[in-house]
C-alpha cells in the first residue's frame, strides 16, 4: 500500500529468517563494489568478496545446503540474508541448477543482478563495516548547556580586554613614545588576527580563545626585545635613526629563535592534543606568526617614520633617561646561592607529590562529571539521596559557588555513566529540585583518558627533543644542555605547586605545560643571544664575566617581557571563569619559574661547562696570573680584561694603561666603531696615487733613520690621529713607530 504521496507503507515482502549465523563479517576480505566483465557478460555493477580460510569453508558448506535445499524444492532459486545491526541488508539467492554442489569460494564470489552503481557500492561498503570487528562505545562525551556557555564565553571575553588593556598601560607606562607604537601594533594585530579568523575559518573555542589572550602577551614581547635594543643604542650616544636600525639589526635574532620555538611548540601540540586543545594550539600557532609580522615589519616602518621627526628626538621620548642602566649584581658568583634556592624548592615539591600525590581529573581517570544549578534549596546529602536511586551512591559531591549561577550551584563527579543514565539522573535532578537550563555533564572513558596521558607525555618528550635540536643547531650543542635542565626545572616545580594547592591535572593543564616550555625558553634565549654576541667583543675576558655582563644587559628585558606575558595571563585567571582558571594557573607558575630558570640556571650552568674547556681555562689563568683573581665583569675590548663593572664607587683592581692608550677615553670594539662611523656619515677617502704611496714610505724610512739616530719625543695628542686598529687592539712598538712617524714628517687627514 502507499500514501496519497506515494510513499510506500509496507514492504515488498516478508522473510523469516532463521536465528543461526552461518558466516560472520570477520570471514570476508576485501568487499568491493566492481563491473561484470565476463565473457557475454552485462557490464553491470557487482558486489565481490573474498574470504578467509576458515570463511571459505564456511561458504562452501552453508551453500551446498542452500543448493541441496533449492534442487528438492519446485523454485531452486534459495536465499540466504545479509544483516548488519539486526537490520536486514540484503537477501541474495543461490542458482541451485547452476551450482548444485555449492560455491568453494576459493576465487572469491560475487553478487550481481538489479544493482545500481550507487546500491553496489552502498553494499560493498556496509560488508566492509560488517567485516571489522568493531563495539562501539562513548569513550568522551561532553554537553555544555547554553547559561553555562554563554557565561564562559563572556568571561573569556572579559579576560581578553582586560589582558589588553593592562598590557597597553603597561607599554605606555614604561616606554612612553615607543609604547604608543607597540600599542597601535597590538591593535593591528587584533585585526590582523580576526581577519584570519574569518577567512579560514574556524570555530573559536574556550581554550581557543585562552591562545588568543596569550598572544596578546607574545605580541608584546617581540616589541619589548627592540625597543629596549633600541634604547641601549641611544644610550650609547648613537643617534635616533642609528639607534632603530640597530636595534632590529641585533634584535632580530632573538626575536626569529623565540618566536620559531613558540611555534614549533604549538605545532607539536596541534599534532597530538585532543579537539578543545588543539583550537588553542591553532590561536598561538597564527598569533605567534601575526606577532612576528607586526613586530617586524608594522613597528619598524612606523619607527623610522617618527625617528626623523621631533617626536623621538628627546631621550625622554625613548625612556631611555640618561647613562647606561645596567646591574650590578654578580650572578655568576652567587649561583650556588640559587642551586641552593632552586633545590629547597624541587625538595619541597617532591615531598609534596609523595605525600599527596598529583590529583588527575576525568580527562585522564575517566568518569563522569556533572555541573548543575538548582532553583529549590538542596542540601548535598539530598543530592546524594536522588543520585542513590539511580545507582550512583558513590558519587563525590561539593556544592561551588558561581559568580552568574549563584550559590546553590553542585558538582557531581562519579564514575563514568553512560548517555542513558546521565539523562535518567538529569530528570530526577529536575523533578526534584528543577535544574532548568543549567545542567551541563562531561564523560571520558578509560580507553579515552589512557590515550590523552600518553599522548600528553609523548607531546612534552617530542617539545622537548625539538627544542633541544634548534636550540644546538642555533648555537651549539652545549647550550642545549642548560636548556633542558631549565625546562625540567620549570615543569617539575610546576607540578610541586599543583599537588601542594591541590589543583587537578586536566588537559588545559597539560597544553599550558607545554606553552611554558616555549615560553620559558624565550628569556633563555634572549640571555644566550648576547652571550653569543659579547664572545667575540670579549676575546681575553672569562667565560664568567661574558656571561655576567650578557646577564647585566639584557635582564631588564626579560622581566619586562615576562612580566608582560603575565599580565593578560592574571586577567584570564582572575575573570576568565572555572573553565579556564587552571590553564591560568599553570601559566602563571610555568611563566614565573621560567624567568627565574632562564636567569638564574641556565646561564650559571652554561657557564660552569664552558669554563671546563681548555681555551677558557686558559683565558682565566691568565687574568688570575695579572690580577690574582678573577673581576666579576670585564670591558667589552680586545685587549686584556679590565674590570668595569657598572656600579659606581666600587674599588676594584685595574692595570695601568699602556703609553699607547688614553685612560679617559672610552674603548670600543671595531663593530661598535664601525657603526659610529656609519652614524657619522664621513665620507670615505679617495684612493691615493701610486705616486704619494711611495712618497709616504720614503718619508717613513726617514722617520725611522732618524728616530735610530735620536729619540723623539711623544706626540701630545698622540690618540688624535689613532686609527680604529689602535683603539680596539693592543698597541706593540711597530704600531707606535708608525703613528709617530706619521705625526712627525707627514700627519694624517682627519
């Protein structure tokens, strides 16, 4: 029968069938839907198969008795049924007369006759799906209702703009001019950023949006790195414009290795995490790309246009105030003071994780966890009450407080229930205490929560191993070494602090281990750009004061740059909601044991083992055999260590200048001289002619045949007509003999 539209009512026919599998899914291999292409054969679709060896007989016996069945009866035409999930599928039959002693099955078989193309590939593929031996069951299961939903996004939300306006404070407040710049920056790439979004698009996330909230301190932290470039440029007496190109010039590299770390990172937790941290992971991937962009193209090009104007032309304007600020402090002689300090710390961690021990949420012990506000008063004993007659006595039970929710607001967490029985508590809740629109749940299974650990612990292995390898290929390999004890140090206080608190280790937790890990590493590299850098200004300093002049430059910019991490961080902490309170928290811990790692372990540790090979061995032998001991800092030249530590007052041993060197004049190396050259803007001389080099060399050879004859005094202005070899090398006899030659007969053109 059919309705007035034709559609039919009742089936074309009925079929008992009869309740014994004679072969099962796992005896077929390779279903494919395929063509007749036999002699006189159709051409039409087909169905084939192949089997098993144990399916092969099965096949052979269950159609000879078909056929043996269809040769006794009038119509020897026999069917036999295809059922997949108590459906029936197909109902094929068996050509009795063809095929009285069955099919062997050895070549395969086929089904043909009334198929479409689309009905023959439709059931290859479900004796494909027949064929795997597949039980389903929810391993993760998570419902968020809409008042909690739309809560959290607004929270999030609120986070993102408080994060940023505390960061745009924070840069106007410290870097006057420059701040304004990197705030239009970070304005350009929120747009930037939200055009991206759109035109890929994607579906922005909770922990998506935490990765957009980080970024903003990323962002920052690129323009932090120049700016203070730039600053200690000017303060060095260079001008604006000198100062900018400089300061990018040096800066960039610290900038392209931080921001390559961050991104290999996030890469590598795309790869691995689940669905909710991978949204996270994508926002840090593209804001760590944006950043960079801004950073260096946007703030550069609006930086050169303002530095030839008046707006930059005061030091104020900079914030660069007078004199070169740098510290004082001696890290290398106090760093057994912060082994110390770092080792009390682990200590107290590790008691504190063997004591209590690491509380895992559901995402890795699986479980069930419900989340609901009820309108009628309840008590948690009552609560357990209605959750006792759905089998669920065992449940953990806490009544939590909900800033848009109120008060009466519960958390249920119970082993893991499966959808039927979490829709059976939800309606006894509702009968009870009417739960309305309120109710949201989260279920993991076992299966699903030993999958996230190991995928979580082969993500922070696979972070580290990458980071190792750029961080060697970058600079060497023994710099990699303080890196990983860094990073290890930073993620096993980490921990210490959770099971001190009490805080569970969720999969936020796990994607905010893992940003730490880039995170940690850019003040690492910032520290070990300079050491690189300052190694060959410094050719007879120790290891020791490199590291301690590197650490004296540029810790100002790693506070600043971490404390501008921190900044959108707290306000996710403090307005972004339960849901992303732990990522924050994480953070917030991961971030500050980074910078003081970075800081105060690695270089102490990088220092310890350079100071070990026999190049620098040698250099510290040396300075021990002139002074009896090793300054805390050395001048940047290339000539033989002298203390200039930056603190005023200080009575430290110094050696007596050569006759060749003026002690008030300051000393710089060749690079610096160069650059104050280029700031000049001298022409350089013309070429001289064949004939007035011969000239010179005669007037030199009269010079010399005098001086042996009689002694001439020294010049009175002997450092005016210095050449820039004089200044960043130690003078010897011959170089002298020249320069007075020259200031006797001939002189040389300033």
């Amino acid at each position: 029968a059919e309705t007035p539209d034709g559609v039919r009512t009742q089936p074309d026919a009925w079929y008992v069938l009869d309740d014994d599998v004679a072969l099962r899914g796992t005896d077929i291999r390779n279903p494919e839907q395929g063509t007749d292409s036999g002699p006189g054969s159709s051409g039409e679709p087909i169905v084939t198969f192949e089997f098993t060896d144990e399916g092969r007989r099965r096949w052979e016996q269950v159609t000879r008795r078909i056929a043996e069945r269809g040769l006794g009866n009038l119509n020897g035409n026999q069917h036999f049924a295809i059922v997949l999930d108590n459906e029936l599928v197909s109902v094929p039959f068996i050509d009795s007369t063809a095929n009285p002693d069955g099919i062997d099955g050895r070549q395969g078989s086929q089904i043909q006759g009334g198929f479409t193309l689309d009905s023959a590939q439709e059931l290859s593929t479900l004796l494909q799906t027949g064929a795997l031996p597949l039980r389903l069951e929810v391993i993760s299961q998570s419902q968020v209702s809409a008042t909690l939903g739309r809560q959290a996004l607004n929270q999030g939300l609120t986070a993102g703009v408080v994060g940023f306006g505390i960061v745009a404070l924070f840069l106007l407040g410290f870097y006057r001019v420059l701040g304004a710049i990197a705030v239009g920056a970070l304005a350009v790439y929120a747009l930037i950023f939200f055009a991206l979004m759109e035109l890929i698009p994607i579906t922005l996330t909770l922990p998506g949006i935490a990765g957009l909230i980080l970024t903003i301190g990323v962002a920052a932290d690129a323009n932090i790195v120049i700016f203070e470039r730039v600053k200690e440029e000017v303060r060095s007496g260079r001008s604006v414009l000198a100062s900018i190109a400089t300061g990018y010039r040096r800066g960039l590299t610290a900038i392209i290795d931080a921001n390559v770390v961050t991104f290999m990172v996030a890469f590598i937790l795309f790869l691995l995490a689940t669905a909710g941290i991978r949204g996270f992971a994508f926002t840090l991937g593209i804001g760590t790309l944006v950043s960079f962009f801004t950073a260096v193209l946007f703030t550069q090009a609006i930086l050169g246009t303002m530095g030839r104007s008046k707006v930059l032309a005061r030091r104020s304007a900079l914030g660069a105030g007078e004199g070169k600020r740098r510290w004082t402090f001696d890290f290398m002689g106090a760093s057994r003071w912060f082994f110390a300090a770092s080792g009390l710390i682990l200590l107290v961690g590790a008691l504190a994780i063997g004591g209590k021990g690491v509380t895992f949420g559901i995402d890795f012990d699986s479980g069930t966890r419900i989340r609901t506000a009820v309108e009628r008063p309840a008590t948690e004993s009552q609560i357990r009450d209605v959750l006792a007659q759905q089998g669920a006595a065992d449940a953990d039970i806490q009544r939590v407080n909900d800033p848009e929710l109120g008060g009466n607001v519960f958390q249920i967490s119970t082993e893991q229930l499966q959808p039927n029985r979490v829709a059976d508590v939800r309606d006894a809740l509702d009968e009870r205490f009417e739960v309305g629109n309120s109710f949201s749940n989260q279920s993991i299974g076992p299966t699903f929560g030993a999958t996230v650990a190991n995928t979580a612990i082969i993500a922070i292995i696979a972070s580290l191993v990458v980071i190792s390898a750029y961080i060697a290929l970058r600079f060497e390999w023994k710099y990699a070494v303080p890196v990983l004890i860094a990073l290890m140090h930073d993620l096993l206080i980490t921990a210490g602090v959770y099971s001190l608190v009490d805080r569970e280790v969720t999969t936020s937790t796990v994607a905010a281990l893992l940003t730490i890990l880039g995170f940690s590493l850019y003040d690492t590299i910032i520290v070990f750009d300079r050491i690189r850098e300052n190694v060959p200004r410094m050719p007879r300093a120790a290891f020791t004061q490199i590291v301690n002049r590197s650490m004296s430059e540029v810790l100002t910019r790693s506070l600043a740059t971490s404390f501008c991490t921190l900044l959108p961080v707290l306000g996710l902490l403090l307005f972004g909601g339960e849901t992303l309170t732990d990522f924050a928290f994480a953070l917030i811990v991961g971030t500050a044991s980074g910078t003081y790692s970075s800081v105060f372990i690695a270089s102490p540790v990088l220092s310890h083992w350079k100071e070990r090979e026999p190049m620098w061995r040698r250099r510290r032998a040396v300075i021990e055999g002139e002074l009896g001991s090793v300054p805390a800092y050395a001048t940047a030249i290339a000539g033989k260590p002298v203390d200039v530590s930056p603190g005023d007052g200080e009575d430290r041993p110094r050696r007596r200048p050569r006759a060749s060197e003026d002690p008030a004049s300051p000393q710089v190396s060749r690079e610096e001289f160069d650059d104050m050259v280029r700031d000049l803007d001298v022409e350089p001389a013309a070429a001289r002619r064949p004939g007035a080099v011969a000239l010179e060399e005669r007037l030199r050879e009269e010079a010399e045949a005098e001086e042996a004859s009689e002694p001439t005094a020294p010049h009175p202005d002997g450092g005016a007509d210095a050449r820039p070899e004089d200044v960043v090398m130690p003078a010897d006899d011959k170089r002298d003999r020249a320069k007075r030659a020259r200031a006797k007969r001939h002189g040389r053109p300033r």
